[in-house]
C-alpha cells in the first residue's frame, strides 16, 4: 500500500508549518515518520492512502502488521488470446506479491472455450486472476491490474463506455467479485512487450500446455 504523510512541525521558538510528502510504500513512510518523532518537534502525523483513508501512525503500524503475513503489495498482469480458427481462448495472469518478508509470483493460465471474441478473452483473463486472488486469501486490500487491452482496462476504469451486452456481464461479473473481496483495484495500461509474461501464458493455454505456480522470488529492495 502507498501513503503520503502529513506532518505538522513547530520549531523550538514556536514557528509551525505542515508538510506534505511524495507517495510513498506505507513500511517507508513508518521509517520517516518513527525518525521525526525522534526531534521531538512533531505535533501530528497522519497518513493518507490511495483510496482517500486516513491513518494514524499507530492505525498504520498495527495494519501493517496484521498484513505481514497475509499476501500484499499485490500487482497483477493478465492477458487473453482467441484463436478464430479453433473458437478457443487462452487466458493468462501473473500474480506478484510479498507475505512474511518474502517475494512471491504466481502464474496461472486456463484455456477457455466459450467465449466469442478476444476483448471476452481478456476479461475472462482478468476474472481468472481475481480467482486466483481469492484462492491466496486476499482481502480488503488495494490491487494493481496490469494489461495491455485498452478496452477492458478503460471501460472497468470509466473512462469507456461498455455497450457490448457480453463485455457488460464480464463488467458486473468483476465488479461484483471485486466488492466480495473487498479488492480497489487500480488499473493500469502497459505495453504488449512489457506484458509478455500473462501474454505467453496465455499462448500456452492455447496449445493446452497447463500452467500453474507459485513460487518464492528473490527479495528485491524496498
């Protein structure tokens, strides 16, 4: 999850001002908010996330370490694939996420058969994360969804219009599971290259090659 603080500060002759930080992980904002406490200077710290909630520094702490050994610092990549010739559909996601100190990426792929059209293929790629997403148990928790689909990232966003009655199903079905989980979702559109992942996963459900892990990765820097 990222913050931003808001900190108010009074020097030793009384003068006070507020300052408001960049965005921020919430373990990094705790680091800076615990080291100006130490000036004693200090009059309020509160933090802000993405979705408009406010914390106190001691909210945050103890939320952060509910979270610590539950899946988060979620970041999905999806992509789907319809083959006209065989009226079969590839889906694909790739799930990263920490738990317990630790680096995670699941990959998942599906191959699909009753759908009609790629932009079906996407959203049903984006639904099989958010299973994949239940299945770890998350809850209650902000989620990036990385794709390279205009359609289906801008239309769950708002921003389009979704006139298409399948691609609306799609739409509430995803709402409807997201409002389960209790998931924000942040959407956010990335180029074909840099969703070559789900993309292969997704091409490899086509040839019916079956792929499912979960697998610890490297700790990368905070």
């Amino acid at each position: 999850m990222n913050v931003t603080l808001e900190m108010t500060y009074k020097t030793p002759k009384g003068v006070q001002t507020v300052f408001f930080s960049d965005t921020m992980r919430a373990e990094q904002a705790l680091i800076i908010a615990d080291d100006l406490e130490r000036t004693g200077r200090l009059r309020n710290i509160a933090f802000s996330d993405t979705r408009g909630h406010t914390w106190s520094l001691k909210e945050l702490r103890k939320f952060l370490a509910e979270i610590e050994t539950e899946p988060h610092h979620l970041t999905v990549y999806f992509d789907g694939g319809f083959d006209q010739g065989t009226k079969q559909s590839g889906l694909g996601c790739a799930i990263y996420y920490e738990q317990n100190g630790k680096s995670f990426r699941l990959r998942k792929n599906r191959l699909a058969g009753e759908l009609d059209t790629n932009n079906e293929a996407e959203y049903a790629a984006l639904y099989l994360s958010l299973q994949e997403l239940e299945q770890l148990g998350v809850h209650h928790l902000p989620v990036i969804f990385k794709g390279d689909s205009r359609v289906v990232l801008n239309q769950l966003s708002g921003e389009w219009p979704c006139m298409e009655p399948e691609l609306n199903k799609w739409a509430d079905r995803i709402e409807d599971k997201m409002e389960q989980l209790g998931i924000t979702p942040e959407y956010r559109l990335i180029s074909r290259k840099k969703n070559r992942e789900a993309d292969h996963l997704a091409s490899q459900a086509l040839q019916e090659i079956e792929i499912a892990s979960n697998a610890e990765r490297p700790q990368v820097e905070k």
